[in-house]
C-alpha cells in the first residue's frame, strides 16, 4: 500500500545505479522520476535532487523536504525557485571514508614524489630521490567539517603533522586548529594544502595567487602542494597554473574545477607534477542515499527534528 509521502527523483546520476538502488528503497512510497516531463509530480512531498531542473519546483510545489544528491549544496542553493523548504545534505560514512583514502593517496602521492617516479619511469632513468618521512610534512586542511575532520585524523595516523582551518575554531585531538582569522598563521605552516571547503559566496576564488604565495616554501617537499577535492569555484585556475609554472606550487591533485568537464585546452591537463581526477575523489553510493533519506522523511512524519540540515543563510 503506498500511503507515505509521495517522493521525486531528480539525480543526474548513472541510471543503472538508480534503478538498481530504488529496487530496495522507498517502500510504502510513491517513487516518481523528474525525467519523466509527463509525470505528474504534484503530490510529491519529497524530491531527492542532485542539479535539479529548475522546472521541478514548479511541477512539485507541495515539497515538505529536499534531500541532496551529495554532501555539497552549491548546485542546489543556486537554482531559481527554490522553495524555503529544510535541504539535508548527504552525510555518511561511506562518503567520507572514500573521501579520506583519495586525500591520504593523494597527500602521500606528493610526499613519496610519484608524478617524478613516473617521469623517470618513462624516460627509463634510475635515480633515487630524497625521502622525507611524513612527520616531518605539515598537512594544512581547509575545511574542518565531517569530510575535513576525517581526513584529518588518517593523515595523523599515517604520521603527517596535520592543522587544519575552519570558519569556527575546531577542537580536535593532536591537531592544531585555526579559526578564520587566524587563515595567515594557518598557511605559514602548510607544506601540503588541502581543499575540502563548500562552495559559498566567501569560498569562491579563495584559493588564488595570494594564498599561495603564503604557503611554506622551505618544507621537504620542495616546495608547497595544493590538493583539492572541495568545489572548483574555490580555486582560481590561472592563479593555479602561473604558480605551478612558477614554482610558487610544487605540485597538485585536483578533483574539481571551475568548469566541469575540464576543458581539454586546460594547462593543467599536461603537467607533470599536476594529477586529476574527474569529480570522482568521492561519488555519492546511491543505495546509502536513499537509505539516508528514508531514515529523515520517518523523522520528519514522527515530528522529529531532521538532521544535516543544511544553514543557507552559512550557504552550506
Ligand atoms: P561540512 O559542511 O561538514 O564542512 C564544511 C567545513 O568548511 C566546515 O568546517 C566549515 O566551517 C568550513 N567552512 C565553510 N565556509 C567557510 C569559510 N568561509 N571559512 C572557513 N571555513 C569555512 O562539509 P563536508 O565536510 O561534508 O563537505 C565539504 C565539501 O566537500 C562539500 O561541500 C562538497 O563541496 C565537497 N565534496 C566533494 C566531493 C568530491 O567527490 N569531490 C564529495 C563530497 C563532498 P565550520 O566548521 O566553522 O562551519
Ligand atoms: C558531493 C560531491 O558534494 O559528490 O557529494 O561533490
């Protein structure tokens, strides 16, 4: 019998992985889909969304609640009419644990200098490169929010000296912390910088020439690194490639960009200390999405407050 709240799918998703996933969720529940431009969506208290066509607020203007696609809301908050309905972002441990392996990776990557083994390998050169211990690097987090907080605590243990810097000061074991106006003092120290900031009008284009130009110059990685998996609005990418070219950065991981796809004429593409990833530092598993969204829509019937409820005037 299906006498729960209505719900809407809206995800720009893999559609195999959709179906896959809908096959276990939602049970008692209408599922209707956004593709669908037939589809009724009136009676849908509920759209589960991931850049949403601005269209569904007008075909479902009885939504209660918006459940996010992923952790980050910037491609939410943008769209126009939006309804002042709570957003949840995604939060879970599947999400973050995959998040911190591809920061560790890439932090390490850095460190144990793979992009100039690899340039090596290709030229069939033998040469042993200095091998500092990871204790000895500084891993500077900007962004200590669930994402941040985890990665933090794995850099630890696999024996970086980790800071990290927030918008409000964080107090967390073995870990020195920042608050945002303590951003200088922060960058001073970093060797390795890494990007797990939302999108917000005070992140855009935070990640520019000047802040790089702050970083620690005299690490042992030969210069500072810059890792980012937060939102490509943040970084500035002719800041990023002038400083790369310039030596100001030593090398980077990126796994988002302004424009996404990354254009194929970038410079960043043909870097040799320079690693993408395509968006892909960590996908959203969908069955846990749904799961997710499940577990707050009964909260919500039961007159439980929802969690994860994303603070738009903060923006994230
Ligand atoms: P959270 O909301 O839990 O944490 C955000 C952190 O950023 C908080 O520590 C917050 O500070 C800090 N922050 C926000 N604005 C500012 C500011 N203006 N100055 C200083 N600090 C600020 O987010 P998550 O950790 O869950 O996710 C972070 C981001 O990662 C997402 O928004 C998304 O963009 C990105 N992401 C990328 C993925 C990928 O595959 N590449 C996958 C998943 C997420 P405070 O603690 O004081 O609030
Ligand atoms: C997210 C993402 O925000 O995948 O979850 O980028």
């Amino acid at each position: 019998m299906l006498d729960k709240g209505a719900v809407v799918i809206d995800l720009k998703f893999g559609r195999h992985d959709v179906e896959e996933a809908l096959k276990q969720a939602f049970a008692g529940r209408q599922v209707l889909h956004a593709s669908d431009k037939s589809a009724d969506l009136s009676s849908a208290r509920y759209a589960v969304l991931w850049k949403p066509d601005p269209d569904l607020f007008v075909r479902a203007p009885k939504l209660e609640v918006l459940f996010s696609g992923g952790a980050g809301v910037d491609s939410i908050l943008g769209v126009p009419g939006l309804p002042d309905t709570p957003i949840v972002r995604f939060v879970d441990h599947t999400l973050t644990t995959r998040m911190s392996e591809w920061v560790v990776l890439q932090c390490l990557v850095h460190l144990r200098q793979v992009p100039a083994y690899l340039k090596q390998q290709r030229a069939r050169q033998w040469h042993e490169r200095p091998q500092p211990q990871a204790s000895e690097v500084t891993v500077g987090i900007m962004g200590l929010g669930v994402l941040g907080q985890d990665a933090a605590h794995k850099l630890k243990m696999m024996g970086f000296s980790v800071i990290g810097w927030s918008r409000s000061r964080k107090s967390l074991e073995g870990i020195e912390t920042f608050d945002a106006d303590g951003l200088d003092a922060f960058l001073e120290r970093t060797d390795i910088l890494v990007g797990l900031l939302p999108l917000t009008p005070q992140t855009r284009g935070i990640f520019n020439a000047s802040l790089f130009n702050k970083l620690h110059r005299t690490g042992p990685t030969s210069g500072p690194v810059f890792i980012n998996a937060g939102r490509g609005g943040s970084q500035v990418e002719t800041d990023l490639a002038t400083a790369l070219n310039s030596g100001t950065l030593a090398g980077a991981s990126l796994d988002v960009f302004e424009t996404e796809p990354l254009d194929t004429a970038s410079p960043l593409w043909v870097m040799d200390t320079v690693l993408i990833t395509p968006h892909a530092a960590s996908a959203s598993d969908v069955k846990a999405l749904f799961r997710n969204a499940e577990v707050q829509m009964e909260r919500h019937e039961a007159g439980e407050p929802l969690q994860h409820v994303v603070d738009r005037k903060s923006g994230y």
